[in-house]
C-alpha cells in the first residue's frame, strides 16, 4: 500500500510519460493484461488512457487493471490513469520512506 508521499512522488514521475496503450470498445482483456503486466515488470511506471468508445468509467477501468495486473492505482486524471508496480528484475524507482 502506498502512502500518500509516495503517490505524489509516484505522479510527479507520471508528468512526463506517455500513455503506453489505450483501453478501446474491446474493454480490459486477458491479452491487454499480460501487456500490462509486462511493461509494468519493465518500467514500473505506466500511463493507459481509456477512450470513450470503450464503455468503462475511468475510475473503474483502472481499479480492474489494477487489481488484474496486482498493481498499486497511483491517480486517475480525466481518461488517463497510472499504475505503479515494484520490478522484479529492473528495479528503477526509489520510493520515498514511509
């Protein structure tokens, strides 16, 4: 669980990125999750936009690929939200103390 130092931290870094993907009309699937997933275990912060045609609320689309891909669900912005998960392998970010 992330505190909120740690999320503000977390979103200062998410400024700048781009969105690595995009939930359209075929909604949150196996195929996007494992995608997910794997960009997570290689930068550990990502951005996914949902568009409109996708019949998802924001909030909702990101609170299931949160848990689908047992990532922490930094913000949600407008259409776009991020996701944060510690790499196993490539370890990057350095989270601010508890």
């Amino acid at each position: 669980m992330l505190t909120s130092k740690q999320r503000a931290y977390l979103r200062s870094l998410a400024v700048d990125l781009p969105e690595i993907t995009q939930i359209g009309k075929g909604g949150i699937t196996d195929n996007l999750i494992a995608g997910l997933s794997e960009a997570l275990e290689k930068r550990e912060l990502i951005k996914v936009k949902t568009l409109p045609n996708s019949g998802l609320e924001n909030r909702e689309a990101a609170e299931e690929a949160a848990a689908r891909c047992e990532a922490e669900l930094v913000a949600v912005i407008g259409r776009v939200f991020v996701l944060y998960r510690e790499s196993e392998k490539h370890k990057k970010i350095i989270l601010p103390i508890k």
